[in-house]
C-alpha cells in the first residue's frame, strides 16, 4: 500500500486502499481475500461514530501484510 500523495499522511481512504488490493495481493502472492481482510482490520472508523472519515493506517496495514506473508 502507499501513502497519501503528499507523503505526510500515514492515512488513506478505504476507497484507495481497495483500489489497491489486487495489485498487492499480486505483488504479495496472497489472497485477494485475506489482503480486504487486513485492509478492513486496519480500517478506524469516525470518532464517536460521527467525526471525521473512516481511514485506514498505511504503517500499520503494511506491518500486517508483512507478518500475513
């Protein structure tokens, strides 16, 4: 997975990251399905249900993917 375009943001979209999935699981040998399942584990939700966008946290997916692998 990458990181925002800036660079700066250690999070992405749910939509980018799905965007994504094919191309790692690919890169990655793995499942399409596991690699959704991982993106999904990493994936924060609003604050208190109503603040902000859900996001999913690149590092953190990244380190899953590895430990996946």
């Amino acid at each position: 997975m990458t990181a925002s375009g800036s660079g700066l943001d250690p999070d992405i979209s749910p939509a980018a990251a799905d965007y994504q999935v094919a191309r790692v699981a690919r890169a990655r040998s793995m499942d399409v399905a596991r690699v959704r399942q991982l993106v999904a584990q990493n994936t924060t939700g609003r604050f208190l249900g109503l603040l902000g966008e859900p996001v999913v946290n690149v590092l953190q997916l990244n380190l899953a993917l590895d430990q996946a692998k």
